[in-house]
C-alpha cells in the first residue's frame, strides 16, 4: 500500500485553491473547495494537457488547452472534448497536513 504524501498545511491551501505535489511521476492536483480537499490527476484524458492553470469554478475546472471540464470532487468529464474521467484521490488531514494517497495500486 502505498503511504500518505504530505502536500501543504491546511491553512496555506485556502478555499477555491490548489497546490500540486508529484507522487512517483505522477502530478496531483489537490483542491480546497468550500473547506473540503478533494485530489484528480493533474493531466486532461483529452490530450493530456495540465489541468491546473485551468479556470476553477463550482468544483469543476476547465482544462486551459481546449476547454474540457472536470468534476474536481468526482474526476467526470463534463464536456467534450473529454469524455474519460480524471483520476481521483483519497486526501486526509493528518496533525494539520493534508495529505494526499496514489490508492491505484492497492
Ligand atoms: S487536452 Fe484538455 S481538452 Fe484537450
């Protein structure tokens, strides 16, 4: 099982914001949204452009390459032209750390 990855202090990760840590070559994206932390694959199932840098709005965020939205609490692809979803991740809050699990190899 893979073990937790520290990514930042809850307090530097305000709402509507996201910090992106690397977990074994694979870039996560973990968001605060309303107080909530939710992690997805930092790469668009499109073409595999970045998503963050994408505008973030209701939970969703727009990927900047060709504008294809994910569910960032769920990884759904909402728009074409993406119709695979976006990796999602378990995240904790850990003595005021969050923390976030690549869970895929569990
Ligand atoms: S790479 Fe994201 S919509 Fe094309």
């Amino acid at each position: 099982m893979n073990e937790w990855t520290n990514v930042a202090a809850a307090s530097e990760i305000g709402p509507g914001e996201y910090r992106v840590v690397d977990i074994d070559e694979v870039a996560i994206a973990v968001f605060n949204l309303d107080g909530e932390y939710f992690a997805i694959e930092d790469v668009c199932t499109h073409d595999f452009g970045t998503l963050t840098g994408g505008c973030v709005e209701d939970g969703r965020i727009m990927c900047p390459r060709h504008g294809a939205r994910f569910d960032i609490r769920t990884g759904e692809a909402l728009t074409p032209p993406a119709y695979e979803p976006v990796a999602t991740f378990p995240v904790r809050i850990h003595e005021d750390m969050v923390q976030v699990r690549d869970n895929r190899d569990d």
